[in-house]
C-alpha cells in the first residue's frame, strides 16, 4: 500500500508550550485511521498542520509521497476538511454552496455541475434543494457540510469531530455516509470523542496523550492489550470484600471515576458474576465485552476523562 500521509517525529510550540512531542503517524491509501484523546493533547494542531494551516517547527510531514512544506497551496486541493462547526452560508441553497466551494477549488463549469449532481444524490440532499441551508436541521447542514468536503475529490479526508454537534440519529446517519466512503476506497483521518464511532468507522486507530501517540493499530489489536476479555461493572457497599473477592478469583480490578470494574478472563454471565461474588453485598452488575473504551481506561491516567460514548 502507498502511504496518504505520513508524519514523522513532528514539533510544534506555542510559545513555551510543548504541543506536539514527536508525533507521528502513517495512514495507507484508502485506510480510516483514528486519532483519539483527551482535549489539549494536540489532536487540532496535528490537522491544523496536515490541512496547510499551521506550520510545524520540527520533523517531516509527507502527503502523497510529497514533502507537505514543498505543495504549497496545492496541498489544500489534496486535502477535504470537515469539522464540527458548519462553515457554510446560511442564505444559499444546498447547491449553491457546493457550486460555490467547487468554484473556489477551480473545478470548470462542466465538473461543477456534474459534482455537484453527484454529491446532492449520494447525500439524498435532492428534497432540500429549495431549502436555504440556514433552515436545515444541525444533521442536515453537517451532511451538506461533509459534501462540500469532498467536492473537489481530496486524496485525503480530514474529519475532525464530524458528530459532536449533531443528535443521536444524524449522528447515525453521517455513520452510514462515513462507512460509504470508507467502503469506497476514501482515505480518512478522523478525530473523535465517541469511541464507539472509532471502533465502527476506523480500520486504525492512535491514542495520543501528551503530544504524542501512546499506542496504536486496529481495533483487535488494542482490544488484544486489554488483561481481560470482559469488564463487569460493580457496585456494592462493601468494595474492599469485592476487590479481594476478585482478585483471589484472578480477576484483576479498575476503579475509574468510583465506578469498581472488574476484568474478566472470559465473557460470563451475570449469574456466574453473581454466584462467584456472592456474600460481597453487591448490588449491581453489568458485564459487556471489552471496547475502545476500556483500552483508553487502561492506557490513560485513571484522572483523565474518558470520551463519551453512545
């Protein structure tokens, strides 16, 4: 496979400010990678610095096997950029907006109107045509918002928090649209505060902390770190007798946000949970198989917040 994008050992400051520790990252062509952290961990600057809008102080970015400091403002054809807030002019019509961004990118005539036919069917946005973009639903605006990313094709999509705005149903449609361009060969950068969506939409992922990317590969890979293949939440008012209980049983035991969770060696049912903690006074349990969300638990300080799931 030929590498979309590949950062190396990459610096930036702000001033004093370590912001980017020596990051680096390699996306393949037509992989979904996703970058994952907590706020002010670099996330931003790092497609600030892929997107053309920022510099970098140190190290090497490449797009498309081309040094990113050597395309200047070609690499802002290369690159559609998609982020949380809608930037796009409420008074026009859905296609104004794509003829309007296909004209800035220097798309002829011809193109214009067959890209942006193209993106008004595959983004259903046909019923809405006579509907200024200002009248749209938060969804809506963020799926004409994700078309007019693309309308110019990018060898690279850059989504940053594409869902973070939206309700829980638009956010499971931009999904459906998402998994379509991932389906099709689109190569993605991603970031997100919903795991969930990194573990359905990425075929990757990096979890990055400090400037820095603390670990990364497929979502089996990080699951595969985890020591345990189930995690069983628990409360009791006699946590110390549950805390023993387990960890005389094997299981190793998390406490996050005075939540007791339990690693399990494999899946059992909450009656076999029950009965090998019985006479621990538990009052609740739940048990679900390991996600994204416990691989970040594990790997971040217990202090850290986790991001929110569906």
């Amino acid at each position: 496979m030929n590498a979309s994008l590949e950062i190396n050992d990459v610096h930036k400051w702000f001033g004093s400010h370590h912001v980017l520790d020596g990051f680096s990252l390699r996306i393949e062509s037509g992989e979904v990678v996703g970058l994952l952290g907590p706020n002010g961990c670099g996330k931003s600057t790092v497609l600030n610095i892929v997107s053309k809008l920022l510099p970098y102080d140190l190290g090497q970015v490449r797009l498309m096997g081309k040094p990113l400091n050597e395309l200047s403002y070609r690499a802002r054809e290369l690159v559609g950029v998609c982020t949380q807030h809608c930037a796009l002019y409420p008074d026009l019509f859905p296609a104004e907006n794509l003829h309007f961004f296909a004209r800035l990118y220097g798309l002829s005539e011809k193109e214009r109107h067959e890209r942006v036919a193209e993106l008004m069917r595959i983004f259903e946005l046909e019923n809405f045509a006579k509907t200024r973009v200002g009248q749209l639903s938060g969804g809506w605006r963020q799926r004409l918002h994700l078309a007019v990313s693309l309308v110019h094709k990018p060898k690279l999509l850059v989504l940053d928090e594409p869902t973070a705005a939206v309700d829980l149903e638009a956010r499971m449609d931009l999904w459906r649209l998402i998994e379509g361009l991932r389906d099709s060969g689109t190569t993605i950068l991603l970031t997100s505060h919903h795991l969930a969506e990194a573990q359905r939409l990425c075929s990757r992922v990096a979890l990055m902390r400090d400037g820095k990317v603390l670990a990364a590969g497929s979502v089996p890979e990080l699951l595969a770190r985890m020591p345990g293949q189930a995690v069983a939440k628990v409360q009791s008012v006699d946590g110390e007798a549950v805390v023993q209980r387990a960890l005389g049983l094997g299981w190793q035991v998390r406490q996050h946000a005075d939540q007791m969770r339990l690693l399990l060696p494999q899946l059992l049912s909450l009656r076999e949970i029950v009965d090998a903690l019985d006479g621990t006074k538990v009052s609740a349990v739940s048990v679900l198989p390991v996600t994204l969300d416990d691989v970040y638990l594990e790997l971040m300080d217990d202090e850290l917040t986790p991001p929110s799931t569906i």
